[in-house]
C-alpha cells in the first residue's frame, strides 16, 4: 500500500513490481487530463496487479475518494448484465442460437417469433425503443415490464440492421434469465448471488437502500462546450431530435436519468441492467478478470469463453448503426468487441464502455481484466484519454514482463 502525492490529488492503492507506470499514469490523470476523482483496477492471469484510487468522490463538497467508493457506470453495466447469461449458457440453460421464444413463450409477438438469442444480445432485434410508455413505476414492476417487453414491435426486420439498444438490451435480458433461472430471480438478484457475492465484490446492478450515500461517488457533467464539441455533430443533432432513435432509445421513455436519484443520488431496489450499475473498479476488473482466466471461479466453461471471444457476426446490412449513425461498434453475446473504432485489449477481447468515460474488458489472449471508473464524464466516444493512458501503461508493463 502507497500514497503518492502531487500537486492536485493524492493517490492510494497499490500495484505489483514492474506496474509503477500505471500509478504514474493514473496521477498524472489528474494534472494532464482533468481528471477528478476515479480509480483504476487490474487483473493478470488471476493476480491483482493494479489498484488505484485518489481525487474527491463529489464535486461539490469535495468529499475524498476512498477505497470503498462506487459510482455509476452506465453503459458499462452492460458487459456486467452480459455475464449473467454467460453463466447461464455455461449452467446448459441457454442455447445463443436459439430464439427467444423458446425460452419466454410470450415473447413470440409482433414479429419477434424467430429473434434467436444471439441476434437480441447484438442490438439486432430491432427493438431499441418502446412504443408505449414506461416509467419508473413500471420498471420496477418485473412483471408488467415483461408484459411491455412482449408486446413491442420491431422497428424493422430482426436481423437486417444494427440498433444501440441503450437501455432496452438490459431490460429483455432480465425478463429472459427470470425465466431461464430455475429460482426466477431478477439479473440484478442473479448478479449479486452468482458474481458478485460470490467474487466478494462492491457490483450493484441492483442498488440496495442499505448502502449509505457515503459511499457513492455524484457524477460530475461536462461543460456546455464539451457535450457541443465532444460528440460527432450528427449525433449531437439527432440527441436533440424527439423523433430520432438516439432520442428515443437513451433520452426518452424511461431515459438514462433513471438510474438517478435526487435525495439519495442513484436510484435504490430499481433494476436498469443496460445502465444503472453502480460498483467499484476492482469488482468490474475482478469479474473480467475471471473470464479473462479460465472462468473456474464462477463455474464458467470453456465453450462459454471461446463463443465471448469469437469475432461478432454482423446483420445482413452491416455493422452501421441506426441510433449512434455510425460504422464501427461490434457487438456479440450482450458484450461490444474490441474493433479499429474503439480497440481494448486484442481482437479477442469483450467488455462494454459507459458513457463518461467508464471501462470494463476481459483479455483472454493476455490474462486481463481490467476496469477503469470514474467522477468526471466525459466525452469521447473512442476511448477517454484518461482510460487510454491507463490501458497504454498496463500493456506497456505487460510487454516488459
């Protein structure tokens, strides 16, 4: 254990001989890239390597951040959600080239009798949005969100286009493992008992009431001239367009700002898999570290891992995609792949990024897993400068072992 300190931040946590450079790299975050409070996490071939914590936790009281800190991760929650099923997979209670209907009869509705597995965890079902409302109060009712999940309608022929199913992916992965787990537990119950538990990690895909607000990190925005010039101009116009599919799968209906709280700053005993994941950097790095080594702590396969690590499939008009306009982003079995677009580990990697910055990946090729969180959104949507540094630093040390 070590304390660093420099002008702005001091950092704590500890790294393994021959990583000094990921330390260095994660405070000079703070002096070089405007970093404000994170941590850092890393996993080789099952051994901690990199754990790193320093900066203040909220921007307006200057609260420190601490060891045990967590924050929202937002899209990075997928990867988490993704993992469920891959235990599933591993339990035999799911086929990936299946159709959904095959394991929640009610699903067969509009269109969505032939939607395998496969094509749902990889945004091409076409199903990014609702039609009808959905609100907090049905979100928290399992039960009739599935009856909504159901009935929704693809936007267009399952499997000829990609969509970025926001925050829609999370909620049809949870209404089918309720009913591939033989107790029907929710994702989040799952999670918990299953990974995180079991792993002895801070991973929430569930918040519950008991954790104090102490113990959670506020998320700081960026400023009005980031969010204009930070994102591709198309994709900043269409997030203002009410009818656009951006608007309608992220910011709408029930919208991101769900997962948030006012009083209690994320929001508790509310199950948003795509993106209300609230944890540490060490339980996200812990878990892909898992996977990144075989698998044995969480009873996975190796067939399960081999399919995680395959090249993803692409829908019959390519991987452009419809929500976020753009070529590039590649995703397979709920988890996106490293690609030219946005790299992380080698080719066989899989993980999810969140919005602001946040990062979790599995490396199999290289034994790692990694996980990197943060205060300060913000945004880049091919790598944040902060999460880059670290992850060159890593390999760097990696490489010279």
């Amino acid at each position: 254990m070590f304390v660093t300190a420099t002008n702005r931040v001091t950092v704590h946590g500890q790294v393994s001989r021959g990583f000094e450079a990921v330390r260095e790299a994660f405070a000079e975050n703070f002096i070089r890239r405007r970093e404000l409070g994170g941590a850092c996490c890393a996993y080789s071939r099952g051994e901690k390597v990199v754990d790193l914590w320093g900066g203040i936790r909220n921007k307006q009281t200057g609260e420190p951040w601490e060891r045990d800190t967590m924050v929202l991760v937002n899209s990075t929650t997928k990867g988490l959600a993704a993992m469920t099923l891959a235990i599933a997979h591993s339990r035999g209670w799911l086929d990936y080239e299946q159709p959904v209907c095959k394991y929640w009869l009610e699903f067969a509705q509009q269109g969505k009798e032939k939607i395998t597995v496969r094509q749902l965890l990889a945004h091409q079902a076409g199903l990014f949005a609702f039609d009808e409302p959905v609100d907090r109060t049905i979100v928290a009712d399992l039960d009739r969100l599935a009856v909504v999940l159901a009935r929704q309608k693809p936007a267009w022929e399952p499997g000829t286009r990609q969509a970025y199913h926001a925050l829609t992916l999370g909620f049809y992965e949870g209404g089918l493992l309720r009913r591939l787990d033989p107790r029907h537990r929710s994702l989040g119950q799952f999670f918990q008992d299953e990974i995180a538990s079991s792993l002895g990690e801070d991973v929430y895909i569930r918040l519950p009431e008991s954790i104090p607000n102490s113990r959670l990190a506020t998320l700081a925005p960026p400023s009005p001239i980031e969010l204009l010039l930070g994102f591709p101009i198309r994709l900043t116009l269409d997030s203002m367009n009410r009818r656009s599919n951006i608007y309608r799968a992220l910011i709408a209906n029930p919208g991101a700002a769900i997962s948030l709280d006012e009083l209690r700053v994320y929001s508790r005993d509310l199950e948003v898999p795509s993106g209300g994941g609230v944890c540490t950097a060490r339980g996200i790095a812990h878990a892909y570290g898992v996977f990144a080594s075989g698998g044995q702590a969480l009873g996975l396969r190796q067939e399960t891992l081999d399919l995680l690590a395959a090249p993803a499939i692409p829908p019959a008009r390519g991987f452009y995609d419809e929500c976020m306009k753009g070529v590039g982003v590649q995703f397979s079995l709920g988890f996106m792949k490293s690609t030219p677009a946005l790299p992380f580990g080698g080719a066989r990697s899989f993980g999810a990024p969140g919005a602001g910055g946040s990062l979790g990946f599995a490396d199999p090729d290289a034994g790692i897993g990694y996980g990197y969180v943060t205060s300060q959104m913000g945004t880049r949507l091919q790598g944040d400068p902060r999460d880059l540094a670290l992850r060159d630093a890593l390999y760097s040390a990696i490489r010279s072992s």
